[in-house]
C-alpha cells in the first residue's frame, strides 16, 4: 500500500510507534524514524533493515521547532519529498487523581506537550506536502475527549488534537494534503506494569492484577476483547495510503468499540 512513499515517524521508538514503523517498511515504504532515545529508535530500524525494509533515524526533540524543521527539509531533500507524516510522542498524561486534588502542571502538562508537538510536526509536513499538492498527516490519541473521568489532562489533550486535526484538513484540503488521526487506548502489546504505574502511580501490580485490568479493559469494549497493534499498525497504513484518498478531517475509532462514534 505504500510502494515508494517517504514517511516521517515521531515517536518510533515507542510501543505503537515501532508498530506502525514496522508496518508501514513492510508495505514498501522508506521510513524515517525520528525520536529523543537513540537506543530505542536503532532497535526498531535493525528490526526494519534485517527484514529488507529502508529506515533512518534521527535524534530529536519533537518540541524544537528547529530540530523538526531542519530534519523535514532533510528528509524532502534527499528522498524526494515527505508523503506520510505520523506523530506518536508521548505527552507526560497523569492519571489515577481526582481533577479537584491535580496540579496545574500535571493537568497542563499534556495538552501543552501534545498540541504543541502535533502542531510542529505537522506544520513542518504540510509545507512540504503543499508544495507537491499531495501528503497525508497523521496523528494518535485515545478518544477521551469523548469524556473519561480519573484521566487527569489527557481528554482536554486529546480534544485539542482532535480539532486541530479538523481544523487544518480544512486548510490544507485545498492543496491535496490530508489530515487524519486514530482514536486507541489499552493496546495490551504496549503496556506493562512499570508503563502504567509511569502515568499513574497508584497502580502498582503485580501479574495477576495486571492480567485483571486487561481483562477488565477487554470487558469494557463492544467487541470484548482490545484492539491489537497489527489492528492499529494496519489501520495507519491505509489512512496513509491511496486506497483512503478520500478520507480527511476525521479520526477512525479503533478502539475495538471502547465508545460509538
């Protein structure tokens, strides 16, 4: 689905984001992996490499408008052009406290972080894009917007990632550039105790709890069970590709039915 596309990664190193990279490399697609851990990111592009996909990594922080600015022209210099754009970085979400008893930083924390990363990235890409008249951005939250108490910042994040969304489909349109995002939480391959207990620091269990909170997740779904990463991976992909030409503006719900949309 993506035979000779150029496609920009942030976040690769993570769970979803290695996911996708891989992905994405097996449906032909020369893949930049960009991020803040070297370590993590070397990891996926081995992975990528052994399997006789194209990758590159890059060193950066999301949040430098210079850094990502200066990769983008990089990457469109040297490939040809940047066709997929995707933001995965995390946001620093924390969870588990009532919003009466959060900080301020806590609560602001992500919707900062997040907006401004997404608003980087993808402004960098569309420049680039617009001047081809064709590219697709893409971006990931978990659809709290929707409304999901005990979530700290993270719906009043994600809102602001989904209007943004909306809002630059509508000026980009125009150009041949698409915007699209991805709603998913709970995807039992990216989480594990020490994740959970990163973002909120009440949970603290030990195996057998951790195999009931994914059981409770899986309850909580209209399909009973979570969505897997190949579900997510797969979904990104064809966003990405020709075949979802016609597809902008909106996010697609894959979250194996945690809420109607």
């Amino acid at each position: 689905m993506l035979e000779n596309k150029n496609a920009i990664i942030y976040g690769a190193g993570g769970s979803i984001g290695g996911g996708v990279a891989r992905t994405f490399a097996r449906e032909g697609a020369r893949v930049f992996l960009a991020g803040r851990t070297r370590e993590t990111l070397d990891k996926v592009a081995e992975e990528i490499t052994a399997s006789g996909g194209s990758a590159e990594v890059a060193v950066l922080d999301a949040l430098d408008e210079h850094a990502v600015d200066e990769h983008a022209q990089d990457v469109a210099t040297r490939a040809g052009g940047i066709d997929v754009s995707l933001n995965l970085v995390s946001r620093g979400d924390v969870q588990g406290i009532p919003l009466v008893h959060m900080t301020t930083a806590d609560f602001t924390r992500p919707i900062v972080t997040g907006i401004t990363a997404n608003f980087i990235t993808a402004r960098a890409a569309a420049r680039h894009m617009i001047e081809r008249g064709s590219g697709v951005i893409l971006t990931l939250d978990s659809g709290s917007a929707h409304g999901s108490p005990m979530m700290g910042g993270t719906g009043p994040a994600d809102a602001a990632t989904d209007t943004f969304v909306r809002n630059l489909a509508a000026e980009v349109g125009p150009h041949g550039v698409r915007v699209v995002g991805l709603w998913t939480a709970g995807v039992p391959e990216t989480l594990s105790p020490e994740k959970l207990a990163s973002v909120n620091s009440d949970l603290a269990l030990d195996d057998v709890a951790f195999q009931g909170l994914l059981d409770r997740l899986a309850e909580m779904r209209m399909l009973r069970r979570s969505p897997r990463l190949s579900e997510v991976a797969d979904t990104a992909a064809f966003l990405a590709s020709d075949r979802a030409a016609a597809i902008t503006g909106t996010f697609v719900n894959v979250s194996s039915g945690m809420f109607p949309s």
